[in-house]
C-alpha cells in the first residue's frame, strides 16, 4: 500500500494511515454498532465526523468487506491493514469512480462545438476530459493517498451538468444529496442557492436583463423546498428523534480543532500565521517581546489544537465566518445582477470555493480541488480563464505535494504532476493558439519557482542539520508560497468577473 498518511508539519508512526484508518474504522462502526452509537463511538480518535448518508455509505460498503476480511469490522482492530482489507479499500475507490467518469461525461455534453477541431486531441470536449479524469490532486489524494472524493465530486460535476442542461429539479436533488455526503460542499452552496432562485424560482428576465419580478413562481418555490426538506429529513431525521442531532452537528463541526490543519492550507491564514512567526522573531531580536512570556507550542509543531497568535489578534470562527460571507459576497451579487447563465454560475460557484478556502476554519489543503475541478469546465471556454487555471491548478496541486512525503512516492508524485502540467499547458495553449499569451512573464516565473522550492524541500534541507531543530521549514516554506500564487489566482479571477461586460441579449436570456 501507498503512502495514506494525514499530512502534517511532523508526522508520527501513527499517522502514516490516518485516512486509511478512517476509513476502516467507520466500516467497523457502522456494521457492528445501532444507529444510536454511531456518533458517539469514541474507541479509536477517528471518529465519525460526515454525514449520514456517508455513514450510510460506509454500512453498505461494510457489508460486502466482510467477505474479504471480517477482522477489519471490529472497532477494537486499530491500524488494521491485511492484504484483503488493503485490496477491498482501494477496489472500492476505483468502483465507486465510475460515477465521476459519467458525470464528467455529462459535463463534456454540455460544452458547445464553437471550437471545433478536426483532430479529436484539440477538442475542447477531450482536453476537459482529460483536465477533470487525469486530475493530479485527485488522483493522488485518492489512490495514493486515500479519501472517496471521486464519486463526490461526481456528484457535485454531475449537478453542475443538469442545471446546464436546465433540468433545474435534478440538480437540485443532486446537490442536496451531496451535502449530507459531505458538508464541506456547502462552501459552494451560495452559488446553488442564487442561481436556482435567479433561473428557476424567477421565470423570466426583462429586455434589458434586469429580473421581472412578476415572474416568480411560487410552485418552483415549493418544489425547491420540498427537495431541500425531505433530504434533509431522510438524513437527519432519525437522529433528530433520537434527540442525537447536537452531537452529530457537534461531530461535523469540531471548532475546538483550531484555525488551521497541522499542514497549514495555503490560503490567507498561512499568510497570517507567517506573518505573526516573522513579526514575533523580528520582535524576540529587537527586545520587543519577552521571550518569557511566548508559549514554546508551535503550530507548526504538526499538532491539530487552539493556538493563540502571538503578535497578531488571535483569530475565533465568528472572524473566520465574517471574512469568508464578505469574500463571498461580490461573486453571489455578480450572479444576481450580472446573469450569464450555466458560466456565470460556474464563475460563482469557483469564487465562493475559493473564498470559503481561502478564510475557512480548519481548512484542509485538499479542499482547492473543489475550485479547480469546476474551474476546468470554465478553462476550455476563454484564454483568460485558462491562465488563471493553469496558475491555480499548478499551484494547488503542488500544495498537495506534502501528503505524500516517503522517499518511495517522491518520483511518482513528480512524474504524475509533471504529466498533467504539461498536457494542461500545451492543450490550453493549443486550445487558444490565436489569443495572446495565457500567462505574462511574472506568472511564468512564480510558477518556475516551484521546481527549486520543490528541490530545496526534498534535497536540499534534509542534507542540513536544519532539520532536526526546524523540521516544518519545508511544509512552512510550501504552505506560504502556494498561499501567494492561490491567493493571486483568486484575486485574478474576481477582478476579471467584476469587470466582464456581459452582452444585453445574454442578459436577457
């Protein structure tokens, strides 16, 4: 088995499995323990923490696993991993994959033939086939690593395509149906929300494009409602008799967990945790501060817990929510004044994943894939949008580099992204031959900067006797600059929504 270790500023033996062990854990919890238990069972530190229709998913799951190991279904077997069970895990992944490959396939459906291309290689329907199926971040979070993310963002692709094909209803089950797979996609729920209610609830637009708002139609409404509920009610509702829904909800929103993962996700608040690092050396070196006084726990110290800024204002959820609904803001306003249909929902939907990354509690660094799968759909359909996903993709997935961090993985994780960045470059840049270039200089040289930043982390520092006194340097150093490119990525890409001129008769539409 690969490397399927939580990634983290200083893993322990432990550790090595931690998804992988998750995983088996909850098959073990759902197949032997009532409903009453499943949210309580404490046994093993990786607690049910989604959904129930995951747990669902597990229970199902768990009773084909008992044909090939029986053992790893008991709860007291921790960091069980037979041949069989190994075998049954990733077999399962790669099954329940085959709902992303038709969901992408539904998503290329609805991609127009206006670049057409006599050879298959230059279509825009087989470059985003490969951009989303030959996806790097999910394949090594995946497969290598291990999570079920696949036959989720499946879910989430194959949303996306039935609001494109306008099959408004559908879509709408589908996202309701994923959020109680996983809560974390209700940082694109925004996107859903106004779009559906801009394009469904509201049935027509004025010439100008502004809403008519005589159109509303309450019968839309209530079948919105309807879906939203009897999900919610098929999902919740047993625990809501059992009097266990504060637990579950407990469950899927550990806040006592900290701001940030062990690996710091990069986004602003890396940014943020630097800056208070840099500021408190300067101030130790200066007398500033007094050395006494500041706490020896770092959070780079690779521990999951509550940490108090030393220099900066110490950041609580209530600041995270805040910054994360403003950073949201413009994007769901844009969708509702400035409509342009399936694209301007998937702009929407980018941006609010990136914004809720960006200023999210206890952001995990796999969460960027829920921007840059979307941003897929939009890069085969303008340059500029190309180039922020070619800055975004590149970056975000180097970001992923520290889940897989054993001497054996380190040359399949080079080759693998090496493979995808240059197919993603040269298809793109094939793609729009005839615009200008799809990144400027000063792009080109941040994303160059990864390969000596990449050699310095694997090569370099580990020959120096830095690395028994300052161990994290290396996921420090990758967190930050990724934090620059993603955070430019997203800037980019608001800027260019803000300020996109949308076309009368599109508006009206």
């Amino acid at each position: 088995m690969q490397g399927t270790g939580s990634a983290s500023m200083g893993p322990s033996q432990e550790q090595l499995h931690a998804d992988f062990e998750v995983h088996r854990n909850w098959l073990a919890i759902t197949h032997n323990l009532p409903l009453s238990q499943w949210y309580f069972e404490a046994t093993s530190e990786w607690t049910l923490d989604y959904p129930p229709f995951f747990a669902w998913f597990e229970y199902v799951l768990s009773h084909i696993a008992k044909y090939f190991d029986p053992q790893m279904l008991v709860v007291e077997n921790l960091n069980y991993t037979s041949r069989a069970t190994v075998f049954f895990q990733r077999f399962s992944v790669i099954f329940t994959d085959t709902l992303f490959i038709y969901a992408v396939h539904e998503c290329c459906r609805c991609i127009n033939g206006k670049r057409a291309a006599k050879d298959i290689l230059e279509k825009p329907t087989f470059i985003l086939a490969v951009l989303l199926l030959w996806n790097f971040g999910l394949l090594i979070v995946d497969h290598i690593h291990f999570q079920y993310n696949g036959f989720l963002f499946g879910l989430m692709l194959l949303s996306v395509a039935r609001l494109c094909q306008k099959r408004y209803l559908e879509g709408a089950l589908l996202f309701a149906v994923l959020l109680h797979f996983k809560h974390i996609y209700v940082y694109v729920a925004p996107a859903y929300g106004i779009y559906l209610l801009r394009s469904y609830c509201f049935t027509a637009n004025n010439a100008d494009g502004s809403l008519k708002w005589r159109s509303f139609s309450f019968l839309h409404v209530t079948l919105l409602g309807l879906i939203v509920c009897l999900v919610s009610a098929l999902s919740l509702g047993p625990f809501l008799v059992l009097g266990q829904l504060p637990q579950v909800i407990s469950r899927l929103f550990p806040f006592k967990r900290g701001l940030c993962h062990a690996y710091w996700a990069p986004n602003f608040w890396a940014l943020y945790n630097a800056m208070d690092k840099a500021l408190t050396i300067l101030g130790l070196k200066c007398n500033f501060l007094d050395g006494t006084k500041i706490p020896k726990a770092s959070m780079t110290g690779g521990l999951v817990q509550e940490f108090q800024h030393t220099v900066l204002p110490s950041v609580t959820p209530l600041a995270t929510l805040i910054c994360t609904f403003i950073a949201i803001l413009p994007s769901v306003f844009c969708l509702w004044f400035k409509p342009q249909g399936p694209r301007g929902f998937l702009q929407c939907l980018v941006l609010c994943a990136l914004s809720s990354f960006m200023f999210g509690w206890h952001v995990h660094e796999k969460a960027i894939l829920l921007a840059i799968l979307p941003l897929s759909l939009l890069s085969i359909q303008r340059a500029k949008d190309a180039g922020i996903y070619l800055i975004l993709a590149t970056t975000g997935h180097f970001s992923l580099f520290p889940l897989l961090f054993t001497t054996p993985e380190l040359p399949i994780k080079i080759l693998l992204m090496l493979l995808f960045t240059v197919y993603s470059f040269s298809s793109l840049k094939s793609l729009f031959r005839r615009e200008k270039l799809l990144l400027n200089w000063l792009e080109t040289i941040y994303l160059i900067q990864l390969v000596p930043l990449e050699i310095f982390c694997e090569i370099i520092f580990p020959l120096t006797s830095w690395k028994q006194q300052f161990p994290f340097v290396p996921l420090l150093l990758t967190s930050v600059y990724c934090a620059l490119g993603i955070t430019y990525a997203w800037l980019k890409l608001y800027v260019s929504v803000l300020t996109e001129r949308v076309p009368v008769r599109q508006k009206a539409e």
